[in-house]
C-alpha cells in the first residue's frame, strides 16, 4: 500500500506544470528573444554594433539557461537527499521495538 501511495506521489510531482503554463513561458521567451533581435535589426546602427548586440543577446539567453538548469539540479538534489534520509528513518523507526531489550 504504501508503495503505490509513494508512486502516486512521484508521478504527480513530475509535471508540476500545466500545459497552459508551459506554452506561456515558451511563447514568452521566443517573443522577447525575436522582438529584441528585429529591434536589433532595424536600428540605425552600424554592422559591427548589430553583431555585438545580437552577439550579448545569444551569451544572455544561454547564461539564462545555465543559471536555470543549475538551480533546478541543485533543487532535485536536495530533494533525492531528502527522500533518502526519510527512507532510513522509516526503515529505522519501522525496525525499531520499544518492548526489547
């Protein structure tokens, strides 16, 4: 019983996102990304200052990403250690007889 219990458990924090959320955040991300590179484009500058701008934008976005991606691993992380050390108290509490001596 308590296997299923903790399998539901799983399953329903593995997507903890809906999918209105998730095309929000991706339609979000490929406007602020294409109206930054169309504004780079049509401005009244030089080549060389184009690439530039449009070279900080690209390094921005994936130093966004990599910032992301770290805090999320550092999260799960902590989680696993956390299931684990409830996994041994569980075992040690369920092994545990307070009647022996």
């Amino acid at each position: 019983m308590a296997t299923t219990k903790s399998n539901s458990v799983l399953n329903s924090a593995s997507n903890p996102h809906s999918t209105g959320w998730i095309i929000q955040v991706w339609a979000s991300l490929v406007i602020s990304i294409g109206g930054t590179l169309v504004g780079i484009t049509y401005a009244p500058i030089n080549a060389w200052v184009r690439g530039y701008l449009a070279m900080g934008v690209m390094f921005s976005v994936g130093s966004a990403i990599s910032v992301t991606k770290t805090t999320r691993d550092i999260h799960e992380a902590q989680q696993f250690t956390s299931r684990i050390d409830a996994a041994k108290l569980e075992r040690l509490l369920a092994s545990h007889d307070p009647y022996k001596m």
